[in-house]
C-alpha cells in the first residue's frame, strides 16, 4: 500500500489525470478547483491512505447521448478518485500487463487501436473473413467481482491494497446529478 500513496506516486497520478481533465464528480471539485490546491489535497489523500480512512465517494452518473438516439450511462468519479484509482493502477499494471494475450489491445500501455488495426489488417490479409462486433449492454456493470477479486489475490499479498480495490468496485452509484 506504501507505493500506492508514495508522494510521487500520488503526483504521476494527479498530474494524469490533470492532462485528462474530466467533469467533476459528486463532491463538485473540478479538475480546476483541486490544482488550486493540489498541495493540501495531496497530502490529505496520502494521510488518508496511510492511515486507512480513505473511502471512495459515490460515482456520479450521466447519461451520455449515442448516435443510435439512445443514450450511454457514463459513471463519474470524484477527481480524488480518479488519482487513487490512477495510482492503484500504476501500481497494479505491471504486476498483470505480463500476463494479458498479445492479441488484446484496450486500456493496454503500449497498445492502441491503431496497433488493434494492423492486426485486422493482417488476419485479412492471412485470409480470415469474418469479424465479429459486439456492445455487451451494461457489460462492466455486470462483471463479477469475486473470481476478479480471486484473482487479485493470487498476485497481491497487502490486505489494504485489496479492500481499497474492492471498494472501489462496490462503489455507489448516484443518477441524475
């Protein structure tokens, strides 16, 4: 849990997802409004964390149009979230990104669509024909967290680590704000 709220850990993590920026999640605090004091708000985070008093908010969640006239729910994490998420990320990512399949290419460092295309590409040009498109509706809603939480475990021995993950996977979700 020491790397997860590492000063520097935390500043990578914020300065992220700063160049992201983001709307504001339930707490109100835009991107903005934290970077006028990043300094206060990094170290209460990294107090909380170390002390085990952090608690993720509730998810704010929007209702994103999609082309079809349907709309797209879309969850909203308070920005200090997204920091702890970032820095459990950076922590947690090189731990699994060895074990992942040369073929997978989202939410991947290194990888992106353009290398997913060349891919493509070169299965058409193998003489595959076939491809397969699919939008499993409410797909990440419907994972279940035990066998990932299971998972989890197998690789990460810090008990802090793991109920900081499984909080953030039992987070609430608050509509329409």
């Amino acid at each position: 849990m020491d790397k997860v709220y590492a000063r520097r850990t935390l500043e990578a993590a914020w300065k992220r997802v700063a160049a992201n920026r983001g709307a504001a999640g339930v707490d109100r605090v835009s991107v903005e409004r934290f970077k006028a004091r990043e300094g206060h708000y990094l170290e209460e985070l990294e107090a909380a964390l170390r002390e085990g008093r952090y608690r993720p908010d509730p998810v704010r969640r929007v209702h994103i149009p999609k082309g079809s006239g349907e709309t797209r729910p879309l969850g909203i994490p308070t920005v200090k979230d997204r920091i702890v998420q970032t820095a459990l990320k950076m922590v947690l990512e090189p731990i699994f990104e060895r074990e992942f399949l040369p073929v997978s290419y989202g939410f991947r460092p290194g990888r992106g669509c353009k290398d997913a295309l060349r891919e493509v590409e070169a299965l058409l040009k193998a003489g595959y024909t076939f491809v397969v498109d699919a939008d499993v509706k409410s797909y990440f809603d419907t994972i279940p967290c035990g066998p990932l939480m299971d998972r989890l475990e197998d690789e990460i021995s810090d008990g802090k680590v793991l109920a900081l993950v499984e909080a953030f996977l039992g987070q609430d979700i608050l509509d329409g704000l």
